[in-house]
C-alpha cells in the first residue's frame, strides 16, 4: 500500500528509508546532512562509492545495517538514490524515474516490506511537488504487500487516498470547473488534445476565474507550464493519458471524476456561471484550429489596446504571431472571432479569489 504522508521521514517505523543525494561524495546540506548525522557508516560507503566514479544518476547505492529482520536497528537499509550529478545541478525527472525503477528492484529483491521516500527533486533539486508526485507514487502502486510512504514537501496538497492507498487529489472549486469545461468541448470518446486543453483554461480563467495559471503565447495558442503541473498532479484520478515525453498525447476525462466536478461546480457559489459563460463562447466551434483561433484572439485582444478597438488590428496581430498563423487563418476568420469575443463581453470580468 502506498500512502502520501507528511511529518519527519525519520519518525517512520519502516525497514528502509530513502536519501536523495548527488554523485559529488558531499551530504552537507538538507536531509542528506541529516542521513550523514544519523547513519555515517552510510556515508562512509557513499563516499567511497563516489570517490570510485561508481554512482551515477538514477542509481542506487544500497546501505545495510545488518542483521535479520526484528534483532536489528531500524531501518535496516538506507537506499540512497542518486537524483543528480553535482549537487549545483537541478533534478531531473528522468534520473528520478531510473531511481525509483531501482528502489522497487531493491525492496522485491531483498524482500524488503516498509520503506519511506521522501519527494525526491523537491527543494534543492528544483522540481516542483506536482511533477515528482507521480515519479513517486507510480512505480510503488504494483507492490500490494509493501507499505510505503511517500513523504511530501509541507506544503503540499496531500489528498486522501481511494481504495488502493493512493493519494487522491482533492476536487477543488478550479480543477472542477476546469474539467467541466474541458468536457464542455471534448469528444464523444471524453478526449481532447493537450493544446486544446490549455487554450480553454485560457478561456475560463479569462472569465475572471483565478486559476492562478500564467500563460503564454504558444505555437498552437496559448500555453501554461503550471497547468501542465496540474495535469500530471491529477493524472490517474481526474484525467488518463498524460505523458511528459510525448506532448501531444490525448488526454482522457474519468466519468466518474466529472460527476464529482459537476456536483462540486453546482455547489460553488457563481461556478456554473463561469462554466455557462465559457460554453457558450465556444459553442459550435469543435476543431482544433477554431478553438486555437479564438483563444489567440482573445490573448490579442487583452494585450493589445489597438486591437481591442479595432479587428483590423487583431488580424495583422495574428499574422505577425507566426508565419504558421498567418497562411493558416484567413482575415475574415479573425474578424469573426473578434465579433464573437466582443459579443460575450470578454475582458470586462474581475478575477474571482479562489483557484485550482
């Protein structure tokens, strides 16, 4: 069972435990420092290790405290996993997904049944919670007889947990609108393009919902490295199919989930509303391009004082955004998303004060 906890990785009663460290041979600062206080006969084989160039990102050097399970010390083992080359240098997703990949051929090799992981690349290493969660939690599910705990930041949305011991994201106010008005322009099938995905966030939190997501212009639109985050942080509960190597990977909505979201957006005060607000901006456009065109629009309009006057200047706008924009998009089309933004009144809101 694996659970996502927070408090201090040492209070935990577990057969092993977890040190995030780099291949420099040093633990002076964090919870490595902490691992070198602690354990230094552990340090003493880290070290050595590295002073033999034989740890490299995303392995596993594996410390045991000896004896048998129940007559010695806990924990019995420290897994130190390697998450980076020098510790100037940031996490990398990849080495923490090798990492795990390792820890797991550990624990079943060596029959281990407890361990405790702290969030991997989280602080020094750079990466944020949502990223590391799943890099986490993921490889840990297939190990029904282990129980392991999985230490986030302080900070962090911890969740509950389904049925399995997975964490499960809270359904709060922003992801349930958020997810409704993905299902809004869906396909029949409740899948859609991570492109699509981020150009309709746009949209709603252009409606004065505080997402508290910062967009960019994008080759397809508009783009938000933190809803990114949000998708990987709800994948697996919420949505299906995000894959951080392959970006234009399809995403899928749960049913389930959005009988959640539905009931949650119901029950916030002036959700529907947004949500209501957002459908009819985009009813009858149902393609990529369409729903592309309008939020560019729509970004133009917001930043451009000339443009949001005069849909003249939204089209020349639009073909200098890129030269794939401006053989793409005929003038008229502009015009018409123009129209259909000025129509729905869009930039008059005020941002609301919750977020996802």
């Amino acid at each position: 069972m694996t659970e996502v906890v927070r408090g201090d990785l040492f209070d935990a009663d577990v057969e092993a435990l977890v040190n995030p460290v780099h291949c420099a041979g040093l633990m002076k600062r964090g919870l490595c420092r902490q691992f070198k206080t602690r354990f230094p006969e552990n340090f003493d084989r880290y070290e050595s290790a590295c002073d033999a160039d034989a740890l490299a990102p995303g392995d596993v050097l594996v410390h045991d405290q000896g004896g048998l399970f129940g007559d010695a010390q806990r924990p019995r083992y420290i897994l130190n996993v390697a998450t980076k080359d020098h510790w100037r240098d940031a996490s990398r997703p990849a080495n923490i997904r090798a990492g795990m990949a390792a820890v797991v051929n550990e624990v079943q090799a060596r029959s281990i049944s407890s361990l405790a992981v702290p969030a991997l690349g989280c602080g020094g290493g750079g990466l944020d919670w949502p990223t590391v969660r799943p890099l986490l939690t993921d490889p840990l599910r297939p190990l029904d007889d282990v129980r392991a705990l999985v230490y986030a930041p302080r900070s962090a949305d911890v969740g509950t947990a389904d049925e399995s011991g997975a964490t499960v994201p809270e359904m709060t106010r922003g992801r349930a609108l958020l997810l409704t008005t993905l299902d809004a322009y869906a396909s029949p099938d409740d899948t859609l393009s991570p492109h699509a995905a981020h150009n309709l966030a746009y949209l709603l939190q252009g409606t004065g919902e505080a997402l508290h997501l910062q967009f960019e212009p994008g080759q397809y639109g508009l783009r938000a490295p933190g809803l990114t985050a949000v998708f990987r942080h709800i994948d697996g509960h919420f949505i299906e199919g995000v894959d951080p190597d392959h970006q234009d990977a399809p995403i899928r909505l749960r049913p389930d989930a959005l009988e959640e979201a539905d009931r949650t957006v119901r029950e916030a005060p002036g959700a529907a509303t947004r949500r209501r607000r957002v459908e009819q901006l985009i009813e009858d456009i149902d393609t990529p391009d369409g729903l592309e065109l309008l939020a560019t629009v729509g970004w133009i309009v917001r930043h451009n004082p000339q443009a949001r006057r005069r849909p003249e200047a939204a089209v020349r706008a639009v073909q200098d955004w890129s030269r794939r924009k401006a053989e793409r998009f005929a003038s008229e089309h502009i015009g018409a998303m123009w129209t259909r933004l000025r129509r729905h009144g869009w930039g008059n809101e005020a941002p609301s004060d919750t977020g996802p």
